[in-house]
C-alpha cells in the first residue's frame, strides 16, 4: 500500500478531517539523511479538522503524530504539518 494513502487512512480514521491535503515530496530530499530510492519518506500534510478545536499548535501536531506512530517509526522520515480547525483562516 502506497504511503500516502495509509496516512490518508489513518488520519481519517482518527481525526475525520473536513480537508486533508497529502504530498509526497521525497523527491526534493534525494540525497539527504531518511531518503530512501523508493521515495515516500518526505510528507507534507495540511488538515483540517474540529478535533483541533482549542488545541495548541503542539498539541495539534502531537494527535498526528499519535496517529502515525507506526508509519513514523518504520518509514517516514519527515512531516511537515499544517493543522486547522474549521474556520481558521488558511
């Protein structure tokens, strides 16, 4: 199963996001410490969802993290996140 749709996955399930925006941009770190030649190591995320509601950006950051922990362990070497809750000016 292709990477990004396993964050897709799990991101829907434990957030159910208004908006998830997935990009692979491994291709950008060829070279670089965690790239790998099959790519899918570089991700960037933009999400929207009420579960972010009245929390801090960290906090934010930490329930993506939660719900990538295994993918973080094993594959990816980086994400870069944006995380709003509806309303939030983008």
């Amino acid at each position: 199963m292709q990477m990004a749709h396993r964050i897709r996955e799990r991101l829907t399930s434990a957030l159910n996001p208004e908006r998830l925006e997935i990009v692979d941009e491994s291709h950008r770190h060829a070279g670089h410490a965690g790239a790998r030649p099959g790519g899918e190591t570089h991700f960037r995320v933009e999400i929207v969802a009420a579960a972010f509601e009245g929390k801090s950006r960290l906090d934010r950051q930490r329930l993506v993290y939660a719900a990538l922990k295994d993918e973080m362990s094993q594959q990816i070497h980086a994400l870069s996140l944006v995380t709003r809750a509806p309303g939030e000016a983008g």
